[in-house]
C-alpha cells in the first residue's frame, strides 16, 4: 500500500476513526510510541484487569521462584518473553524488537536470590524491575507485561477484529500459558500484517500511556534526588540501581507513594487536541503574519497552522502525520489525514474521488497562482485520489478558479481553496462546540459544486 502511514484497516479499505474503537489501531510499517502500563491494570475498577495485572505478576515471580530452584529454563522464558512485535508499540521503525540477552535475564532473576524481601514476597509491580537493572525501560516492561497476558489479547483481539469486520486468518503464534507456567505454540485466527506476514495484536486504549507511572525517570526526580542524592553529587545512573538493590526499603516507599497517588495515574490519549485558549494564540499569530518568506513567515504559518488544523478537525479526520517535499526548487509542507469516512461528505468524497486519504498544502502567499494549484494536481494520484486542500491567506483570483473548475471537468479532480476567513470561521466553531469546524470545509465544498458546469 502506497498511501501515507497505512493503518491496518486503511489497507483493507475498512474506514473507521480511532474514536470509535477501543484498541489503538497499529500502523502496518512501524510502532506507535506508547506503552502498556500494568499499572493502569493493577488501579483499574475492572476486576477483569485486575485478574490479568494479578496474572502477570504471578506469571514472573513463578520464573523467579524456578530459578532460586536452580531452573535454567526461567530464564530462557524470560527471554523469550521480553520482546512482543505483534502489539505494534514502542519506537522501533522496523516493526520488529530485540530481546534481552542471557545476561540481563540473569541479572533480572537474581533480583529473586539477592534482595531478601523479593525472594520472600516476590514482586507486586513489574515495574520495580527498571529502578534495579540498567537498560530496563518502559518499552521492555510493556513488552512483558504483554506476553504474559497474550492468551487474553488473542481473545480480545479476535473479538474486535469480528466487531469492525477486520480479516483474520490462521496462524502460528507462542504465547505463555500461565497455567503450565511455560511458552506454548498454539494456531489462532489473527489479522496479519501484509507486510512482515507477522500476526498482529490489539491492544486496549485504557491501557497505554507514553510512559510507565512507576519509572526510573520519575523515581529519580521525585524521589532519589531530593531525599538521596548529596548537594554536588553527579546522579550516576548504576550507582542509584546498586543502592536500591542494597535499600529495597527505599524502592518500596517510593512504590507505597505510587499507590496512594494511583488516581494520577490515567491513560494517554493517543491524539490530544489543542486547548481553546491555544487554538486561539495560533490564529492570532497567523492573521499578524505577513505572506511569504520574510523573517520565516512561511515557517511561522505552517508551524501554527499544522497543530491547529490538528486539532479542530479531529475526531472527524485522524491526522496521519505532516511531510515536506519538493516541487521544481519549491519546498512545500502538506498534511495528511486519513479519510475515515465517518460523515456523510467524507463518504461522499471518498467514493466520488477515491479519497482514502486528505491532503492539506499551506501556501502562505499573498495570491494564489496556478502553479500552486499545478503543483498539488500533480500530486493527486491513485494513493490519494482525486481530492485535496489549499490552505492560503486570500481569496483565489477568476484564473485559478477557472482554472480548478477545468481540473474538475477535464480529469474529475476537486480542489477546495480555504482562506483566513474560513480559518477564523472554523476556530470560531471549534471554541463554541456549537457545531464542527470540518462543516466550514464542507460548505466550501457545496460552495465549489455550484460552479461545476451541470
């Protein structure tokens, strides 16, 4: 698939918006940066969490306790527990993840034999482990957590694949089986990544968060550094790990505060849109702009403009990110959305124009011109289809009308021209919610209809 950071349901053509669904959807070439945070599962009001938060926990300590008897198999489970692909988080840009080596499963698990309340009460937060093993972060907690919960993300996923008619097929997956307490293969029914041919896992949005709650980052700065660290002290990242394997007492206050502030704790959202106040600033400082380059006026207008448009138009169009490129010597700043047909006049859009995705140029230029126009025509193709957005400062002049209305008749191509005034007429909608900034868009929509020859 060729279009813009295809999402899993964008490849089977399957519009839906990321509002509308409980799981985050996975992008087909590359992870979202959030993480599963088992804490949300340990605070959760649903027991049906709580089971699973209970699961995980006992899932580890089990390992831990087999390797004080002197299984060696602990730790190659551990191993292979460590990384998770088919959940699609985290920052790797490959879609595929290393495990831990042999040596830190070690020095994990001997967390199990070295620090005496572990080895007699084990863990109650996996997330302990980052704050006593170098090179743990959120990203390995989140990759655990999610395999030893994996038999309940295949359920929930074939669940949600059956809700928004997602195509699941059969295939080989290992998961650890917390009844057997060991990883066992079994053959599933999953949606597959086209790609990589890799099954693919759903993960529920109440779960993620960019970081874990329990950190070593937040450990660090609100705990370690005020109460620990001498004045003049340089923070040395392996000496605070060997003091709190030394000082478990320390690292379990620190937890104990971590539960008493658990209603801090709250999910991210995987887009959040621009306050009121904000979205106004922005305008603000695009209407003072002048057009073109001067003092990176251009910059300035795109800068502002990317965020606000963002904003005001979710949850109808999922932003799918912004990109440069280049036109005959002239850089030119789009922004993508993904079509989610979720109104009538996306629908409309998508099957007269074959528009599975939305791109918006922001031209900050005093008149519009037909090389402006030319440009983005060129662009349009069978990825995007026949259907864009020219943001600029003024009305267009008769000739690029004229010319749009061509585009139109001779190759079924529509460009819609917004201006500032629309732009001010969307904010004014986003801050009194009385109605959707996208019907700004759509009225300049039936607006261009009216000059098609009939």
């Amino acid at each position: 698939m060729s279009i813009i950071r295809p999402r899993l349901n964008d490849f089977f053509g399957i519009p839906f918006r990321q509002e509308d669904v409980d799981f985050v959807i996975p992008f087909i070439d590359e992870d979202i940066p959030f993480y599963i945070d088992p804490f949300l599962l340990w605070k959760s009001p649903s027991q049906q969490d709580n089971s699973l938060h209970l699961s995980l926990v006992n899932s580890f300590n089990y390992l831990g306790l087999q390797y004080l008897k002197g299984d060696s198999s602990s730790a190659t489970n551990l191993i292979n527990c460590s990384e998770c692909n088919e959940i699609g988080l985290g920052t790797s840009k490959s879609k595929t993840g290393k495990k831990i080596g042999e040596t830190t499963a070690n020095e994990i698990l001997s967390l199990f034999k070295n620090i005496p309340q572990i080895s007699k009460s084990g863990f109650l937060h996996l997330e302990e482990i980052q704050l006593f093993i170098n090179n743990i972060g959120e990203d390995r907690i989140s990759d655990l957590t999610a395999n030893f919960i994996k038999s309940f993300l295949i359920d929930y996923t074939i669940d949600q694949c059956e809700k928004v008619t997602i195509p699941i097929e059969k295939i080989d997956i290992s998961y650890f089986d917390s009844k057997m307490n060991k990883i066992i293969d079994e053959k599933v029914f999953l949606p597959i990544n086209p790609n990589t041919k890799s099954p693919i896992l759903f993960v529920p949005k109440r779960w993620i968060r960019r970081t874990t709650f329990i950190s070593y980052d937040n450990y660090y700065k609100e705990y370690y550094s005020p109460q620990i660290l001498k004045e003049g002290e340089k923070p040395d990242r392996v000496k605070i790990l060997n003091y709190n394997r030394h000082n478990y007492d320390m690292v379990q206050t620190y937890v104990k505060i971590k539960e008493r502030q658990q209603s801090d704790c709250k999910n991210d959202p995987l887009f959040k849109q621009l306050p009121v106040l904000s979205s106004k600033r922005k305008l603000d400082t695009i209407l003072k702009l002048p057009t073109g380059k001067t003092d990176n006026a251009d910059k300035e207008y795109e800068n502002n403009l990317c965020p606000l448009l963002a904003s005001m138009l979710y949850p109808h169009l999922d932003f799918a990110q912004e990109q440069s490129r280049t036109d005959s010597g002239v850089s030119i700043r789009d922004l993508i959305f993904y079509n989610n047909s979720s109104e009538e006049f996306l629908k409309e859009i998508y099957t007269t124009y074959s528009c599975k995705q939305i791109i918006f140029e922001l031209k900050n230029v005093r008149e519009l011109d037909n090389n402006h126009v030319d440009q983005v025509n060129r662009y349009l193709n069978d990825s995007f289809g026949k259907f864009a957005i020219i943001f600029t400062r003024f009305a267009p002049p008769k000739k690029v009308m004229k010319n749009l209305i061509d585009l139109w008749s001779g190759q079924r191509k529509c460009i819609l021209i917004l201006t500032d005034e629309d732009l001010k007429q969307m904010c004014q909608v986003y801050e009194s919610k009385n109605r959707a900034p996208l019907d700004v868009v759509k009225k300049k929509y039936i607006e261009f209809n009216r000059l098609l020859p009939s």
